[in-house]
C-alpha cells in the first residue's frame, strides 16, 4: 500500500474555524498574494544546516516507523503530513529560540519548511524502496527456508550492512535523473495534479501565515501528548513479554476460538494510528479478507487435511495449508496489480496523447480568421511559474550523470549479486527512463505509485530469462530492487517538485534536498534493519513479532517465475485461477460503477493481505477507523483539524519505542513477567502439574 492521502486542516474551536475560512478564502483568491510582500530566498539560502540537521532527526525517526510497518504488515501509510508538521515545529522553535538570543540570522521560510519535508520523506522512502520488507529480506536464508525451494547456495544473499548501504547507493539516484528532464513538461505544461503534493504544499503555505501557524501549535501538542501515550504504552507492555505467547499482544477479545483463527485485538498503538489515517475503505477491505480467508476459507480447507495435503507437513509448510493463504494471497495482489498497471498505463499513454494533441492544436496556424488564445495564467500560476524557471537543472547534468551512474552500477551489481550479468543491467537501465515516466505521470494523474507492480514485472522477466539452475531467484529479486527504486524515486521527485512549484521553493534545492535525503536513506536504513536483524531472531518468521510477510511472498512470487506451478499443493492452482480472475472483476466493477458506489467495494489489494497474516491487525486498523468515525459524528471540524495529529502520535511513539527494546533484546534484557491466557480446562492442568510439583 503505497504513501497517499491528503488531510483537510482545521481547528475545532471558534479561532480554527475563522482560521480555515481565512486560508480556504485566501487559497481561493490567491495564496501567493498572501506571501506577495515576502521575500523569496536563493536556493542556497533554502538549504540551511539547521534544515538538514532537523531532516537527519527526522529521517531516523521515520525510518524506524517505516522499518517497523515493513516487518509486520507491509501498510504504509502516507507520512507527508507528519513529516511536514514536525518539521515545522522543530525549526520554528529553533528560530524562535536564536531570535530571544539575538542569534537569528535568516528567519523561518515555507521553503526551508519543503526542503525539510522533501529530504525526510526521501530518506525513509529508501526504507520502502529498498526492500527490506519485501525483495532484500526475501534473498536471506531464514525465508528461504519458509519456501517450497531447496535452499539453493546460489539463491540464498544474507543481509550485511556494507552491500546493502552500496547496493542503495549505486540504484537509488538513478531514478532522480531520469526525470529531471521532463520536470517541466509533467508541471507546467501538462499541470498535473499530484493530488498528495498539492495537499502537501496546502499544509506547508496554511503553516506559515498567521492563523496557520496557531493551529499548527496545537497540533503539534496534541501529537506530542500521544506520542508520549504510546510510547509509555509500548514500554509498559514489553514487562509483560518474556516468552512466545505472551502479554496483551495475545489477549483473547472475541474468545479463545476466535483467538485460534488469528481474530483479536492485540493493543497495537501503531495500527490503531494506521486505522485513522487510511481511508474507511481500505480498512473494511482488510476486515472482508480476513472473514473470507481465517473466518471462512481456512477453516474449511484445514478439514480438507490428509486429502488435498498431507496431514504430515508442519503448519509452517507450503505444501500445507501455508501455501494456500499465500499462493492464494499472491494470486490477488498480482491480479489487483496487472489491472491497475493496464488501467493506468493506458490512462497514462491516452493523457498523454491528449496532452500532446491540444499542445500541437493550440501551436498551429489560425484557420477562417479564428484563433484559440490559452486561457490566461492566474497571478499564483505566472509567479510560480516564473520562480519554476528560475533555477534550471541543466539537461546535459541530468543525462552525463545517469550514464555515469548507470556504468559504475553495471560494474558493482554483478559483483553483489552474482546471478544477475550486467546485461540484463544494462536492459533494465534502458528501459527505466521510460518506466520512470510512466510511474511519475501516471502518480500526477491518480495519486497511484506502481513502483511494486514495475518490480514484480522484473522478477519475472529477469528470473525466467537467468533460470532456476543458475540462480533466477536470487537475480530476480535484485533485478525487482533496480527497477523498483528507479521507478519510486522518480515519481518521488517529480510529487515534490509540484510541491516546490506550489511552495515557490526552486526546483534546484529540491533536487539537491531530494540527492541528500536518499543519501541519509541509503545509509539510515540498512543501519535500523540490521538492528532489528541483529535483535530478533525470529525476524520474518510467520507468527513472529516481525513475520515480514511481504519477504515470502516475493520470494515465491521469484519461485513461480521460475520453477512454474509444479509444487503447489492439491487444487491450489484452481483456487489461485479464481481468485486471481476475481480480482480483476472486481477492479472492473469498482472502476464501472464510479465514485459514487465504488467507495462500497473492497479493494483486493487489501482483501489478500490479512490472508497469510490474520485478523488481529485488521482489528485494531477498525478499531483506529471507528474512532475517527465517531469523532467526526461529534465534531467534525476538530476530527479534521487533529485526526492526523493524533493518528502521528500514536505511530510515532508506538515507532520509536522499537529502538529500545531492540536495544535491550542486543543486550540479552529479557521482560520480567509472561502473561497468558489459558482456557479454563488448561489452567486446572496447570494448576494440578504445579500443586503435584
């Protein structure tokens, strides 16, 4: 579930609502002439120190939040609002702070406050981007061993932190590159939405006026206050978890039978946070899957045991019932995943050729004496698009650098992952420019990153062109890491340059924050994995604290590629078939009913995802949604004014907590206490072992 999602800002109070019609008027009027008497720094003066070292805080900060939801659920949800909200804060206090001291050199700007939100997005994108929930975790030997393949030596690469850090290194700027050139083109003349940018710069502008800046101060209180909830939340749970199985984590809600079918709520702070941030409809999504599947379809299937599969293999096999909840689960996500990459492929080449068509209509002769004049740019669109022009990236700088980047990658890579020759490299870097368009114009139109769907393509072609006797796993895996980051930074940069546009930052510093917050990331983010690499060992296995599910499933996604279908058990392939058709009907469905009735219609996407894991997230994500329902029936304007706020804070103190306790898993600090829950029968068995003892 890729970052999007875009937050309406209010108050709650008399002062928020006078201050959301201000900024709504103004923003209806002209935003810029709000701003019209400020000066707008250099791009050397938006890039501050203060600004990059509030971005490194940050970054870390996020990062460990990004890490967190990689190994257990894979959900991300959109950080942006976050990001530029604690950006905010921490440098308006900063600035606040030198000017009672008479140190205050330069003040506090909306475009400083982009650098800052631009460069700690990019940094803890890599933490998605680089697979250490899915692809990179998915070549180690722990997963491999939870597949249907023989741990094969020439499949297998176990994390170390030095190829990971160079392996980012050489992939991750290559995407920025491609795009640059076309920056003007996906802005100006096409003026696409990039609807998460555009809020984004909403929020940004709202913050630096006078009522904005008010609401942005109790907003930031209010995610203060949960933060520290859930961070002490998270802390009082750890005593209560010395061995598998217990704390709150583990308490029955609906009853032990249900708790058996992964259907309870485990007290999890972060995704009730998640709940409130996603839309209803993904959360009534996760509910429908994990009906259908632990409620349903498993049970009947487990009554199938000793038929469909032998009753000898472990509950961890997937010859077993394993391998129908994540054959079945992939099934769906590449079904939802080819219909949306066809819908907006297509949505994407037929804008384009649309784009194209009115350009040339508009640049050709008058004919009978008629003319078709462009309609007039407002005051906010022929500033900003004066100050868009201002500070070019030479062309010739964007192309040098990428063929450069992209030798010195075709040398490395081969030596990192042997399987994968650089010819294949060298294939996938001619493509990228194009892919990478496609992703950033396709994200202008609908909000929509397809960097996953780009990567499992490459799985695919890569993996069944090197083949299974000469390590196709493992090159398809890496080949999924090249495309994807391509394609995801790419489309990062250009939603940030709308941001920029809208923010009168200049294109120059966002690139330059954009170079400096991948580089944090390439080198943040291997750092906080190995860390929970190194703490937990049961990292990614099922049933774990951190079963990082999406690393199995790309693996096996990898398998299929190249190995086929042979090794599934009994009827699996007909159930996959299904479900696989299913998705795409339903996509079908949702996209002809329209807006109106699609917004009734789970998304499969999100239905495949309880399949493999279980209820239990799901129900704290309902818990999080239910919540903000009710709120909104109370209040809605302070629902909306601080929902994020709240939602931020629950993440964010839940997120950072994992650094110590990480900590204090390194340092061979077990919790004090277990608590279980036992049925009655259970208990009195226990209870007569230790009279009888």
């Amino acid at each position: 579930m890729d970052r999007s999602s875009s937050e309406k800002k209010t108050d709650g109070d008399g002062d928020g609502d006078e201050a959301q019609r201000n900024i709504a008027a103004a923003q209806d009027e002209s935003v810029e002439r709000i701003f019209e008497s400020m000066e707008v720094p250099s791009w050397q003066r938006q890039l501050t120190l203060r600004a990059f070292v509030v971005s490194f805080i940050l970054s870390i900060l996020f990062t460990f939040i990004v890490m967190k939801l990689n190994l257990t659920t894979g959900i991300i949800p959109s950080l942006n609002v976050s990001a530029g909200l604690l950006g905010f804060f921490f440098l308006k206090t900063w600035t606040k702070f030198l000017e009672k001291s008479g140190f205050l050199k330069q003040p506090f700007t909306r475009q400083e406050n982009t650098v800052i939100q631009t460069c700690v997005v990019a940094s803890s994108g890599i933490a998605f981007s680089g697979g250490f929930g899915s692809y990179l975790f998915g070549m180690s030997e722990g997963i491999a061993k939870q597949t249907t393949e023989d741990s094969n030596p020439q499949n297998i690469k176990n994390p170390q932190v030095l190829w990971m850090i160079g392996f980012l290194f050489v992939v991750s700027f290559l995407g920025l590159f491609a795009v640059v050139p076309l920056r003007k083109i996906m802005i100006i003349d096409f003026k696409l939405t990039y609807p998460s940018g555009t809020a984004t710069a909403h929020l940004i502008n709202s913050f630096h006026t006078p009522q904005g800046a008010k609401l942005a101060k109790k907003q930031v209180r209010t995610l203060g206050k949960f933060f520290s909830f859930s961070f002490l939340w998270g802390f009082f749970q750890w005593f209560f978890t010395a061995a598998d199985s217990c704390g709150f984590v583990n308490f029955p809600t609906f009853g032990l039978k249900a708790y058996d079918n992964k259907f309870y709520f485990d007290f999890s702070a972060t995704y009730v946070g998640v709940g409130m941030i996603c839309p209803y409809l993904i959360n009534v999504s996760l509910l429908v899957g994990a009906i259908l599947s632990w409620g349903i379809m498993w049970p009947l299937i487990n009554n199938r045991k000793g038929d469909w599969y032998s009753a000898d293999y472990p509950s961890s096999s997937l010859h077993g019932l394993q391998g129908y909840k994540v054959f079945i689960a992939i099934a769906m996500i590449l079904g939802d995943g080819l219909y949306n990459f066809v819908k907006v492929l297509g949505r994407t080449l037929f804008g384009l050729y649309h784009q194209l068509r009115n350009k040339n209509t508009a640049q050709a002769l008058p004919v009978g004496g008629h003319t078709h004049a462009p309609p007039a740019l407002s005051y906010d669109d022929q500033r900003r698009t004066q100050l868009f022009h201002k500070d070019q990236i030479p062309t010739w700088v964007a192309i040098a650098s990428y063929i450069t980047i992209a030798v010195i990658s075709t040398i490395i890579i081969p030596h990192i992952f042997t399987p994968l020759k650089w010819y294949y490299i060298v294939v996938i870097y001619i493509f990228a420019p194009a892919l990478g368009f496609c992703n950033a114009y396709g994200m202008g139109l609908t909000d929509w990153s397809l960097a996953s769907n780009y990567g499992k393509l490459a799985i695919f072609v890569i993996g069944a062109c090197v083949g299974a006797s000469h390590g196709g796993v493992l090159a398809g895996l890496a080949a999924c890491g090249v495309m994807m980051n391509i394609v995801s930074t790419a489309s990062d940069l250009t939603q940030d340059f709308k941001t920029g546009y809208m923010t009168l930052a200049s294109p120059r510093s966002m690139f330059v924050s954009q170079i400096i917050g991948t580089a944090m990331g390439c080198v943040i983010s291997p750092c906080v994995f190995w860390l929970f690499y190194k703490a937990f060992d049961d990292l990614g296995v099922s049933g774990s604290q951190y079963p990082a599910p999406y690393a199995a499933i790309y693996r096996n996604i990898a398998i299929l590629g190249v190995d086929g279908t042979s090794s599934l058990p009994k009827n699996c392939l007909t159930l996959c078939y299904v479900f696989f058709i299913g998705a795409v009907v339903i996509n079908g469905i949702r996209d002809a009913l329209g807006p109106r009735w699609a917004r009734f219609i789970p998304i499969p996407m999100a239905m495949a995802i309880p399949f493999f894991l279980g209820a239990y997230f799901t129900i704290d994500m309902c818990v999080g949604s239910l919540i903000l329902f009710i709120w909104e029936m109370v209040d809605k304007a302070k629902a909306d004014a601080f929902g994020p706020a709240v939602a931020s804070g629950l993440i964010c103190g839940d997120g950072i907590w994992t650094l110590p306790s990480s900590l204090l898993a390194l340092g061979g600090v077990k919790p004090p206490i277990c608590m279980k829950f036992l049925s009655r029968k259970a208990n009195a068995r226990v209870d007569n072992f230790l009279g009888g003892s």
